[in-house]
C-alpha cells in the first residue's frame, strides 16, 4: 500500500483525528450519564454522583466543539459528502441531533438550575445509549450498500440498514464501547479523586463491559466479509495494528485486575483504540462512501484545501495550549478532582 | 416539479431552526460583553453590587449559551441535510469562515468552562475578569465568522463558473465581500444592544414587581446607558446597510420600501397598504429614501421596473422593515430621555409608566433581531447565492423533511418553555436580597 502525502489525506488525517478525540470524550460522556442514571436505580448514586459530575461539569460543553469541528470540516474539506451524505442522512442525523439537544440542554438545566431529578437522569442515562448507536449509523451506511443513486439522486434504503446484521453490529459495538470506555476513565478519575468506593465499582463495570467489546468488535469483522469483501481484505492486510490493539486491550484489562496502576491502564486503553480506529481509517481508504465517493474526487479545490490548513494551524496553535490549561486546572488539578475546590 | 414539498419544507424548517437559534446566539454574543463590563465596574468601584450582577448573570447566560450550543449544532448540521447542493457549492468556495467559527466555539467553550468554576479561585478578581476576555472574543468571532458566510450568499464574490466548473477560487476574497462589512458590524452591535435592553428590561421588572433594591437600579443604569450607545450605533451602521443595499441589492431595498419606479428625489414610503403598485396610507418622507440609498436628497434609486418578476423577493419584506427601524428608534429614543431624565431629574423616568417601557423594550429589540434577519433573508428570495443558484435549486430530494419539521418543532417548544422555567426557577430560588445578605455575613458587613 501506498500513502503519498496529498492535501486529500492531510485533511483526512487531522478529520479523523477529531473524530477520535470526539468519539472518546463523548464516549465517557455517554457512560457516565448511563452509569448515573443506573446508580440511580441501584442505590449506589451517592456513591458515583460526585465523581461524574465533577468531570462532567466543566468540559461537556468542549465535547459537543469536537462533533462541530468534524462536520464542518468534512464539508470544508469534501464539499461532495455534503451532498451525498447530506441528501441520505436527513432522518438519523435528525434524531442524533434532537437526542443530543435534549441530553445537553438538559445536563445544563439540571445542573445550574434545578435540583437532581430522577427523570432527567433517565432521560440523560437514556439517550447516552442511543447516541452512540444513532451516530455509529453513519459508519456502517459508508461502506456502502446502502445507498443507491434514483435519478441522480442518492437514496437510503432503510429496509436493508436496518435488516443487516452488520448494523446492528455496528450499533452494539457503539455502545459497548462507549460503556467501557468510560468505565475504564472514570475507575482511573476516581481513584485519583481518593474516592474509593466509586473506584471500585467503576472497576467492576469495566471488567464487565471488556468481555462483549471484544466480541462485538470480532464481530463486526466477521460480518463485513459478506457485506463489503474489498473492505474486509484490506483490514487483513493491516492484520498487525488490529493484533496490537489486541494486545493492549488485553494488558489494561490485566492491569484492572489486579488493580494496578489506572494511569496506564488508561493510556493503553487509549493506545488500543487509536490503532483500531486508524487501521479502520487506513482500510477504508480511499473511499468516504462504498462505491460512489472516495477522498479525490471529492475534494475541495487547492486554494481552499491551502487556506483550511493554514487556518486550522493557526486555530490550533490557539487551541492547544487553552485545552492544556482546561486540563491542567480541572483534569489533573489535585485539589479540584479531590473536591476541596468547587464552583 | 416533484421536490415542491420537501423544498418548502426545508425553508420552514431551516427558518424555525434559525429564528430560534438567533435567540439564544444573540444573547450569547452580548451577555459576555456586559458581564465583563458590570465586573469590570465593580472591581474599579469597589462596589459589591456590579460584582453580584456580573455573577447572576453568568448563571443565567449558562442556560442559555446551552441550548445557545445545541440548536447552533443543529443548523450546522440541517443545512447539509437541507441544503445539500448548496452546501456542496459553499464548501468550495466559503468553508473557511465556517471552519475558523468552529475554533472561535473552541476557544469560548474552553474558558466558559474555567469562567465559570474559578470565581473563588483567585485572589485577584482581576484575573478572574481576564478569564472572561476570550469568552467574549470567542462569541463575538462566532458571530463574524458566519455572518460573513451569510454575507456571501448575498453578495458572492471569490470565484467564476466556467463551464458549470468552480474556477479561480479565493477563499478570502470570498470572505471579504461587499456585503461583509455593513453586514459583520450590524450583527454584531445589534447583538449589544439587544442584550443591554433585554437586561434593562429585567432590572425594570425587578422593579417593579418585587424590590426597590439599589442594585437593581445601577444595573438599569448601567444597562440603559450602553444600550444607548449600542442602538445608536445599530442606526448608524443601519444606514450603512442601506447604503450597501442600493448599490449592490437595489431588488431587495427597493422591495422592501416599495419603490417601484426608478427615480430621482425618492421619498420613502413608511408603513402602508398596497393596492396592485399603488401604495395607500404610507407616510411618505420626502426625498427620505434617496437619502437612505445615497446620502443625497436628489439621487437616482433603482425600482422594482428594473427587474424581472421572477427575481423579485415577496414585498411584504417591506413591514418586516418598517417595523425593524421603527422599534430600532424607539429604543434609541426611550434610552436618550432616561439618560437626559436622570441627569436632568425628572421624576418621570423613574415612574411605573416609564418602567413598563423599558419592560417592553427587551421583547421589542428581540422582535427586531428576527425581523431583520427574515427582511434579509426573504429579501434575497429567489437566490440562496444571489445571482448563482435558486433556493429551490439547492433543496435536498429527501422526502422525509416534513416529519423532521415537526420533530424539530416540537424540540424547540420543550427547550424553549425549558429555559422559562429553569431560568425563572433559578432566580426566584435565589433572590438578589438573600445572596447579598449571605454576603454580608460572610464579609462581617464592610459592604452594604
Ligand atoms: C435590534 C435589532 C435591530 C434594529 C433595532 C435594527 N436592525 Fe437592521 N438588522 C438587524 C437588526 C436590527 C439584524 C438582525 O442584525 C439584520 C438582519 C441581517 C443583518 O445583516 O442584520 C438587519 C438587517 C438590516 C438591513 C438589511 C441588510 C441586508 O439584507 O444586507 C438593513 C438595510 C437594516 N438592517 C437597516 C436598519 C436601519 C436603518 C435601522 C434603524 C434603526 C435598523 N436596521 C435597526
Ligand atoms: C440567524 C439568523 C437567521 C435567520 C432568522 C434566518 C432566517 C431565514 C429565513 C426566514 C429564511 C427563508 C427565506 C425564504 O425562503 O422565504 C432563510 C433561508 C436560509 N438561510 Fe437564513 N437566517 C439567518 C441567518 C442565516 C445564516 C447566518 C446563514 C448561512 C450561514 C443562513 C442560511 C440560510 C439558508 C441556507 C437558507 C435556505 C435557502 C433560502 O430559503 O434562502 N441563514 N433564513
Ligand atoms: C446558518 C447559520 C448558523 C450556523 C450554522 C450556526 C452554527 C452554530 C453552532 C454549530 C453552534 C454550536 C457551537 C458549539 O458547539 O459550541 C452555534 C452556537 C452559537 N452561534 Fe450559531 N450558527 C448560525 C447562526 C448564528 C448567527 C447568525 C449568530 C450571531 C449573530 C450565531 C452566533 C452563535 C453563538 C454566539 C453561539 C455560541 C453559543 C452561545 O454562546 O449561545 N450563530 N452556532
């Protein structure tokens, strides 16, 4: 395989990128909400609420930037997936866009202005589930079958998305993951809160949660050998970064187990689902949506494709060090994550 | 002619979508500005009550820039779902600002979050106030930036068409159109002072109904004051707008004042019914209009005879109009005699009377904001790029627009009625008298 370092891939490279930091900030997002509301339910709230919400607080606002980023830059970027992906994905991006206005409008609502509610941690617990699987839509509809062209025009067929068991395979591995994820985050969060209890019972989810994540990401690829047979070949070529990933999954769940050293845990956690999501990236090249559209034809013109670039430099170089002091004040701030400092 | 209806469907929703984000955005570009400002005052003074406000205001402006946050994800979003021709044309050519906003959202989004959990964080509240400072040029760019897109889809520029094909892009020359800068400054000072009003508007309820506290009257004050300026300003930049309009959209200007001849010594045609052409009991200002358009009582203003029907925007733009510059001079005016009022001492501007007038100020400049905005927008009518390509055009093939209409209709009832509540809720729990005697008591009452 040959990647030459084109504009097209570039700004591939820094959209994907986005997208994996989106995917996990709001994965922990989501899990928490889910772990919340269930605490709710299961009497251990007073156990888990301080946690969450002491992470959640300051930064949901930040996650919601990384899905804007993305999408604004698919269509700066690929003006063309604008049209198809645009025309196709009217009723899914729909939903995902009211469940997440309702999950972030009323986080905020619940937070700075009313009193815990146990409806609206359902709610919030709720759509923390279904966001996952609506977006993860997107992923499976790209590699393609799904969509054909009616007159020129490109149309979803509904009845087989929703009848493929690579969607729903697609949609379990959304939320198992967003689930572990998060509970692999906050046993780490927590235990550098000193806040034990909580600690532990994040512990045990992510335990819980390891076993059908790796079986539901098997089984995605057990499945695209019958949907999407190129696809599926040229993940085998990259058979190594998925065995690495592997690899790393299964020293963070060792590391958990004998409740050793969270930090790494995490970070290998991290590592695991960078290289899945960049072999997946990598294997889907070059098409953005089986058969019809690739990264060169839909690209953007080359004085616009200059200009993002140089913009996102400059925005980034703004970014980076603002996010730093984000983290530093809330994330990594001892006596913030303790809860001697609050609002 | 078979996609008529997911078309009209797609304007409502992309209007519903927008009426109610420009709310929430609008708010969300001044209350920066003012919570900066009234801390700003506050630590000068040394005067507790500036700092209070600075504080509850930010309260409220968290519920806001919330649902500010999520219904500005949806437009971005539907207008790829609606709007995919268009979109696919724009991203060629005026992507960039859309792709710089989304670092102004960054930027505001990462220091509200540290604003908002630092207040007691610092010794020096000055550090604190600096916080606020790329919160509010976060806000402020988020509100260039697209404006600028919206200036472009009136005024494209930045780009030619040979043979159906894109060529010769210059994504800055397209950011910096003939429409931009009348477009960027009026948005933006709009955006301050209907915020002032809308704040004034509060402190004169509070008023009114509940407690004659000071604190509610230095925020009138204060309020009122900046509002005069900001509005006129919005006059001022208003006939700019004008100005930009004859030049370079004389179809839309001269819809919107029902001129339909092209003439010298234009009058300007206020309010009125229409008969076929003939306009019935306007209040006509003499030689007003080509004053508006030109800056001088004899110039030529191009009529309607100029163009064709089918590129003529629906002349009912002309109210939205009217009743936009009219609510515009009301608040410059209700501002200036509560500013002559109190220097002068008239026990007028501090009657009921007057108070329910500021009262109703803050609903009126937020009518305008949406007037203006559907006068610009259903003026442009039928271009979505004026000039280049229809709106109808431009609309997505998907039929299934009318059921996201009412899903969407149906969140923004809840999200609306939601922020009522919640921000009613969480002032009336907590009323300004409580928290400063809380104060006080912490503070062993060095401070009234
Ligand atoms: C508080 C709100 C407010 C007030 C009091 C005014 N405006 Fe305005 N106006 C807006 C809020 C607004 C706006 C919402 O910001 C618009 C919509 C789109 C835009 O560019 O600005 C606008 C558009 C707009 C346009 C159309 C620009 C275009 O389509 O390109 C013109 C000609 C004016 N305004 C002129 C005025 C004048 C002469 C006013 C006299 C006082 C005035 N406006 C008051
Ligand atoms: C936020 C304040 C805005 C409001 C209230 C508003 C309102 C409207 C209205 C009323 C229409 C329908 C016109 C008609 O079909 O009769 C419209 C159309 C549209 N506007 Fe705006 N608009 C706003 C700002 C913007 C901005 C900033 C953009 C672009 C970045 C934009 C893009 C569009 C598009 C794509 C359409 C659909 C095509 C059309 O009907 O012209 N709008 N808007
Ligand atoms: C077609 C038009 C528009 C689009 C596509 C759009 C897009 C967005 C998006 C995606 C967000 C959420 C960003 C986040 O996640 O933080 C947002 C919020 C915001 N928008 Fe819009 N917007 C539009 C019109 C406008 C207009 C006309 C203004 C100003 C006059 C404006 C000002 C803002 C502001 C200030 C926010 C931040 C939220 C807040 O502080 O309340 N937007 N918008």
């Amino acid at each position: 395989m040959t990647l030459t370092l084109d504009l097209e891939i570039i700004g591939m490279v820094v959209l994907w990128t986005f997208l994996f930091g989106y995917i996990m900030v709001a994965s922990i997002d989501f899990g928490a909400g889910f772990f919340h509301a269930f605490s709710l339910f299961s009497g251990t709230n007073h156990i888990l609420a301080n946690v969450i919400q002491r992470y959640l607080s300051p930064v949901w606002e930040v996650t919601n930037v990384f899905l804007v980023f993305f999408f604004v830059g698919v269509v700066g970027f690929f003006p063309k997936t604008a049209y198809y992906y645009g025309t196709t994905l009217l009723v899914p991006a729909s939903f995902a866009i009211i469940l997440l206005a309702i999950r972030g409008s009323y986080y905020a609502f619940q937070t700075y202005g009313a009193k815990e509610h146990k409806g609206y941690a359902f709610m919030y617990g709720l759509s923390g589930l279904l966001l996952p699987a609506s977006l993860s839509i997107v992923l499976t509809i790209s590699e393609g079958g799904f969509v054909s062209l009616v007159d020129g025009s490109p149309v979803l067929d509904y009845w087989a998305l929703f009848t493929s068991p690579l969607t729903w395979s697609i949609v379990l591995l959304s939320i198992v993951a967003s689930l572990y994820i998060s509970a692999v985050f906050l046993t780490w969060y927590a235990n550098k809160a000193k806040d034990y209890k909580a600690a532990a019972i994040m512990r045990k989810y992510a335990l819980i949660w390891a076993l059908p994540l790796i079986i539901t990401a098997g089984g995605i690829i057990y499945e695209l050998q019958f949907h999407n047979d190129v696809h599926y070949q040229r993940i085998f070529d990259l058979w190594w970064m998925f065995a690495l990933s592997f690899l790393l999954f299964v020293v963070t769940v060792c590391l958990l187990w004998i409740r050793k050293n969270y930090g790494l845990a995490l970070i290998l956690l991290l590592g695991q689902f960078s290289l899945a999501f960049y072999a997946y990236g990598i294997s889907h090249y070059p098409y953005l949506l089986y058969p019809h559209l690739t990264l060169y034809d839909s690209f953007t013109n080359q004085a616009m494709a200059i200009s993002l670039i140089v913009a996102f430099l400059a925005g980034f170089s703004l970014l980076l060090p603002s996010l730093y002091l984000l983290l530093r004040l809330f994330l990594f701030n001892k006596d913030y994550v303790e809860g001697n400092r609050s609002s | 002619m078979e996609n008529e209806t997911a078309l009209q469907f797609s304007r409502w929703l992309t209007e519903l979508t927008l009426s109610f984000h420009i709310i929430y955005a609008t708010l969300g570009v001044g209350v920066p500005l003012m919570i900066m400002i009234a801390q700003w005052v506050g630590i000068k003074k040394n005067d507790f009550h500036y700092t209070l406000l600075a504080r509850r205001w930010t309260r409220g402006f968290v519920i806001t820039v919330a649902v500010g946050v999520v219904t500005g994800t949806a437009i971005g979003l539907q207008l790829s779902l609606l709007w995919p021709n268009f979109m696919e044309l724009a991203g060629n050519v005026i992507a960039l600002p859309l792709f710089m906003e989304t670092f102004a959202f960054f930027f505001e989004a990462i220091f509200l979050g540290i604003y908002l959990y630092t207040w007691d964080r610092f010794e020096n509240p000055r550090k604190h106030l600096l916080l606020l400072v790329p919160v509010a040029i976060g806000s402020s760019f988020s509100a260039v930036f697209i404006t600028m897109v919206n200036s472009f889809m009136n005024a494209p520029r930045g780009f030619d068409i040979a043979n159906g094909e894109l060529v010769n892009v210059n994504p800055l020359q397209a950011m910096v159109n003939p429409a931009m800068p009348t477009k960027v400054s009026h948005v933006v000072v709009t955006a301050f002072m209907t915020v002032a009003f809308v704040l004034a508007a509060i402190a004169a309820f509070r008023l009114l109904r509940g407690s004659d506290h000071v604190y509610h009257k230095k925020s009138l004050h204060m309020t009122l004051k900046i509002g005069l300026i900001f509005s006129i300003a919005t006059a001022v930049i208003g006939d700019f707008s004008g100005k930009y309009l004859a030049e370079y959209q004389p179809e839309k200007l001269a819809a919107a004042e029902w001129h339909f001849e092209t003439q010298e010594l234009a009058p300007l045609q206020m309010y009125g019914i229409l008969d076929g052409e003939e306009v019935k009991y306007s209040i006509k200002v003499p030689f007003a209009l080509s004053m508006l358009a030109h800056g001088s009582p004899s110039a030529e203003v191009i009529g309607l005879d100029q163009f064709d029907e089918d590129v003529t925007p629906p002349l009912y733009i002309h109210y939205l109009f009217d009743f936009m510059v009219t609510i515009g001079m009301l608040l410059v005016l209700l501002s200036l005699i509560y500013w002559i009022g109190t220097a002068r001492k008239w026990e007028f501007v501090h009657s009921s009377f007057f108070r329910w007038l500021i009262v109703l100020g803050g609903p009126l400049s937020i009518l305008a904001i949406e007037l203006g905005w559907w006068l610009a927008e259903v003026g442009r009518q039928p271009w979505i790029l004026r000039g280049i390509l229809r709106t109808s055009e431009a609309a997505t093939t998907n039929q299934n627009v009318d059921l996201m209409l009412l899903l969407f209709a149906g969140l923004y009832f809840i999200l609306g009625v939601g922020t009522i509540v919640v921000l009613a809720r969480l002032f009336r729990n907590n009323p300004v008298e409580q928290e400063l005697k809380d104060r006080e008591a912490e503070k062993g009452g060095d401070e009234y």
